[in-house]
C-alpha cells in the first residue's frame, strides 16, 4: 500500500470581527494647579560677589554662549548646567523658578544674558543647603532607637566625629557639654535648638 501524501490543511482566514462599540468615557477632569510658589524677585537680590568672582563668572557663562555674535546669551535649558559648573547644586525646581517657570518649549529658545544671571547665581549661593530645624532633627531620630525623643550620648559622639563634616574630639565635647540626662540620653530636638541657636 503506498504512503498516503498528507496535504497542509487550508487555513481560511478570519473574517475580522466586528468591533463592538465601547460607550465613550467622560474625559476626566482637569486636575487642579498645585499653588505655585511665589517667584524670586531678582531685581530685590543684591549681587554680593566680588569682582574676580564676577570675571571668574563671565568666563565660565562664555562656555556655554552658542549665539552666533558670542552675545553673552545661553539659552534658559543651560541656566542650570552654568550653576552646577560654577559649584552650586541647585535642583531643577529651584532653576525653574528663578526663569519664572518657563512652558517647556520655551527652554530651548528663549535667552538669557548675564546680567540677569548673576543675581540668581546670588539667590542660589545664597540657599546653599543649609538645612533647617526639622532636617536636623529628623536626621537624627534615625539614631532614636526607642521612639522616645532622645539618642544615646555616646552615639551622637561617635556621629559627630566620624560623619559628614567630621568635628575633632574637643569640638564634640564643647557641643555636648550639659546636654547629656543622668542616663547619658540626649534629647535630640533640644539639642538641635541648642545647636542653631550658637
């Protein structure tokens, strides 16, 4: 008996189903404007810095001018980039604010020239992270191990001697004399107060 030959089976194609016509949503509505934050007066700011300061500026402003005529523009997309070379490190929010929020297509094509840079350079040299009262104590209820508002004393020795801007042992001890409870417990927000207050 000879083999049978098989044949592919014939695909018919799929006649397209008719789409069902889903209702049509309502759009949704517009979500509100979180309040803006009132904007920096630039013209109140007064320019502090020295004049090498201003020429080491003017310098380092020439880097990024890409007009043609070398005006002394940068486009409001590199007023951020200026400041970062310059050794500040403002976030994108703070930079948006100094140019008056600008709409996004405005960023590339809108100009900015040095003179109206300058006193936002001063505005951010100016709020260089300094940290405020909440920062500080929430920064170290890291450290409040039962939840009760103070930190060990000896802990606080060792963080102040061996984090971030590191104290000597003589500049711990200055700082913590009186501030330690009979049990060696600190309470860390009036700490803080006495701290920020010199």
């Amino acid at each position: 008996m000879a083999p049978k030959k098989i044949e592919p089976k014939k695909v018919e194609p799929k006649k397209p189903e008719a789409k069902k016509e889903e209702p049509a949503k309502p759009a949704p509505a517009p979500a509100p404007e979180p309040d803006k934050p009132c904007e920096v007066d630039l013209k109140s700011v007064v320019v502090e810095f020295s004049a090498d300061q201003i020429e080491e500026f003017r310098d380092a402003f020439t880097l990024f001018d890409e007009t043609p005529a070398g005006e002394m523009k940068i486009r409001y997309a590199q007023c951020g980039d200026v400041m970062r070379a310059l050794g500040h490190n403002p976030t994108n929010g703070e930079v948006l604010r100094l140019l008056g929020r600008p709409k996004a297509e405005e960023m590339n094509s809108k100009l900015l020239d040095f003179d109206t840079f300058l006193p936002m350079l001063q505005h951010i040299s100016r709020a260089k992270e300094q940290g405020n009262f909440e920062d500080f104590v929430e920064g170290l209820r890291v450290f409040d191990k039962e939840g009760n508002g103070t930190v060990m004393g000896a802990e606080l020795r060792h963080v102040l001697a061996t984090l971030g801007e590191k104290l000597s042992e003589d500049e711990v001890d200055r700082l913590m004399v009186g501030q330690e409870d009979p049990n060696g417990h600190i309470n860390y927000t009036e700490f803080v107060k006495y701290v920020l207050a010199g």
